[in-house]
C-alpha cells in the first residue's frame, strides 16, 4: 500500500510504452493526466436504483464511489468529472437513498461505469433506513460481480470513523484478494495545514495497512475540490482500472 503518488510512479515506470526509446510512444505525465481526465468527463447519467436487483446486470467495470454523507463524495464526483450536477448533492446530507449509475466512455459503446453509493452515517436519517442502506452496500460491495474498484471518501479532518471502517470491512476480503481495487482520497484537505495533511495521511497509511496484502491494490490521497488537488492523480489511477485489466 502506498500513497497515490508513488503508485502512480510505479505504473509509469513498468509501462513498456513509457519504457520504450521510440518518442512516438511515449506518453508523458501531462498527456496520461489529459486523457484519464477526458475519459472521466464523459460520464453521463444510466440509471437509478433504490435496490440491489433493481441494478442492471453488466460485463462493464464498475468503479464505487462511497463514504459519509458530509464527506464530500458528490463534489469529488462533480470535480472529477467536470461536471457541475452529475451527482446529485442533496442540501440534506443523507436524503438521497439510490444507488446511481453514470456510463463512461463513447456514448455508442461505453466502457465502464461509476456507482455513487447512498451517502451514509448521517444522524437524522431513521434507524430503519440506516440499516436498509447498510445491508444494501454491505450486498454490493460482496457480491457486485462487475465491481472493480472502490473510491472511498474520508474527511480528512477526521480521519477514519467507525461506520468507515465498517464500510471497509465489507470489501476488504476482496480487495484482499486483489479482485477488487481501493483508492482512498482524503477530501477537504484544503482545510490542512502541511503538518496536519502528512499527518492525515500517515494515520491513513496505518489504518489501510492493516487490510494490505501481496495481492491488494490500495492507494491514499490527498484530495480538494476547492483547490483541484490531487483531481488529475485520481483521474489516472480510475482510467487505469478500466483500461489495464
């Protein structure tokens, strides 16, 4: 497990089209951020679904967007995208209870799909519905055949709570495996001083090496709307998922 970074070095670096003397294959960093960033743009609304058998059955990669309501995940969605209101960002944190489905790629043949999950852990959603939306990501994250990555949001003023952790412990036995990959952004970390966002980002590493493996594909970054950091990085390592399987 290593920081967004990193990983996205080692990808380079083992690229024999990155490795190869002839120029006209190599692609630097600035085109692999431009082309991860216009795939990313594409995506546009499929489908909405309040249950898992309501979700429609795919060979396409999905790619999970999930964390707590007042995390950020719908302005990280719209920031990585370049897309003011492709998720919906209710006023009222915990309010939008569906799973939505955007594709991405040509609009004939699209390639893959990302997968906003229910924002979760606000307290003025009814207990009833906090165990429904439980038990329906606790079944997505398991057995979701076309799932291959998860995108989880964490404040990163607060680190990992619980219910985080929790939410991890439902796809950790596949990201255990490596059938299933997880990137993890730190989101408003245009709130942190230096200090602080090494800090956050060291108490991340530590939380997330307990579910490494040989096998896993996890990463942690830094991430701001506000300030576009860490968009581009992210954009690449989500192209990477679809693109290099």
């Amino acid at each position: 497990m290593m920081a967004l970074d990193d990983s996205m070095a080692e990808q380079n670096n083992s690229n024999p089209a990155a490795a190869a003397p002839s120029e006209s294959l190599v692609l630097t960093e600035a085109d692999l951020e431009k082309r991860a960033l216009g795939w990313a743009h594409t995506a546009r609304f499929r489908t909405t679904a309040s249950q898992l058998d309501q979700l429609p059955q795919t060979e396409l990669p999905e790619i999970a967007f999930v964390g707590r309501s007042n995390a950020g995940k719908s302005t990280a969605i719209n920031t990585l995208t370049q897309q003011k209101r492709l998720a919906f960002a209710s006023k009222t944190p915990g309010r939008t209870q569906h799973i939505n489905l955007f594709d991405l790629g040509p609009k004939i043949i699209p390639n893959a799909i990302f997968a906003d999950l229910p924002g979760y852990g606000y307290a003025a959603v009814a207990r009833g519905a906090k165990l429904r939306w439980q038990k329906v990501m606790a079944d997505y994250l398991d057995v979701r055949r076309s799932l291959v990555g998860v995108v989880l949001m964490v404040d990163s003023r607060q680190g990992f709570t619980d219910l985080d952790q929790q939410l991890m412990s439902f796809v950790a036995p596949r990201v255990g495996n490596g059938s299933v990959k997880l990137l993890v952004l730190l989101t408003k970390a245009d709130k942190l001083n230096r200090s602080e966002a090494a800090t956050a980002l060291a108490s991340a590493q530590a939380v997330l090496g307990e579910i490494t493996t040989d096998e896993a594909d996890v990463g942690v970054a830094l991430f701001s709307a506000l300030k576009k950091q860490g968009i581009g990085d992210a954009a690449m390592v989500l192209h990477s998922w679809v693109h290099e399987r």
